[in-house]
C-alpha cells in the first residue's frame, strides 16, 4: 500500500504518516520512485503508534518493535585511532549532560510556574473576600432623635427677591425711602 492509502486507512493525512516513518526512524521498503510501500506489518505498527498517540503518549516517546527501526551502518576506518574513540565518548557524555540540563530546566521552570499560580490563588483569595465584603449590605443605626434635633436646627430664612434687596420696597411715599434719599 502506498502512503496515501494508508492515511485514508488510519484516517490521518499522508504528510502524519510520513513524519511517523521519519521521525521513529522506521525501516519501510520504497519502490523504484522512492515512495513507501507499506506492508501489512507496517500498517499494524502504524496503528500501534497511533494507538500510543490518542493515548497521549508524545511521539518522541512511542515505543516500536526494534525489527521496523532503521540500523545505523557504522564503520570503522583503519585511521580510527584511541582520539576518535574519546572524542565520541565525550560526545555521548555531553549529550547526555545536555538530556539531564533540559529536564532540570523544565523542572525549575515548573516549580516557578507553580510558586506564581499559588500566588495568583491567594490574590484571588483576597480579592474574593473585599468582593463579598463590599457586597454584604451594612446597616448603620438610625439615630431619630438625632435627626429630630438637626432638623430644629435648621431653621428657614425666608429670602428676599433679589431686585428688593437691591432698590428696596418699590414705594415712594415710604418715609424711610425719603430720608435715605434726603441724607444725600
């Protein structure tokens, strides 16, 4: 079966079954014009890997027979001398020294992550107590007798018209209006 075949067959597309064979390194037979040729094993590995994956398993972690993975061809050269050796033993070292500082990042990252969200859950803590505080209604007292004796003393001025206070009463026999006048 060809790769289109196939995801029609596992209801994925051809480029997801292609990024399988390639990144699990599977060992799948191709025909003359280098495209897959899927045998019925195959097809059983692909549905085993993804099995794995709607279990949630990531795809570096998919675990596949050793038979379907392709083996690295390594030859040794007749100048391979005691330095090569040493250098890819320091190579192996260093990249499992890289493997175990990409955890411990991810570990530290994780515990700020956490320290910040139990920050967050307390400020939420308190932000849901003023909530509730300024939400429950707060009866004060009414004092009546208080609000008697404000009210006695206050007492209403009755205002005068504006134009009265400017010119007076209006009348001009008023006696008090003449001698204001006379005084001038």
């Amino acid at each position: 079966m060809n790769t289109s075949a196939v995801a029609r067959l596992l209801n994925v597309s051809h480029s997801t079954i292609q990024r399988w064979v390639s990144q699990l390194n599977m060992e799948v037979e191709r025909n003359q014009l280098g495209h897959y040729q899927f045998s019925e094993e195959d097809i059983a590995l692909l549905r085993k890997i993804q099995n794995q994956l709607n279990e949630g398993i990531i795809l570096q972690k998919v675990s596949i027979s050793e038979s379907k993975l392709k083996k690295a061809i390594v030859r040794k050269h007749p100048e391979t001398t005691k330095e090569h050796e040493q250098l890819m033993e320091r190579v192996i070292r260093l990249e499992n020294g890289l493997k175990t500082k990409a955890d411990d990042v991810v570990s530290y990252q994780l515990l700020q992550h956490r320290s910040e969200m139990e920050e967050m859950h307390k400020l939420v803590e308190k932000l849901e107590a003023r909530i509730e505080a300024l939400e429950t209604p707060t009866v004060l007292p009414f004092d009546y007798f208080l609000a008697a004796e404000e009210a006695a003393a206050t007492k209403k001025t009755k205002k005068k018209p504006f134009m009265k206070m400017i010119f007076g009463n209006g009348r001009k026999n008023d006696p008090t209006s003449l001698s204001t006048a006379d005084s001038d």
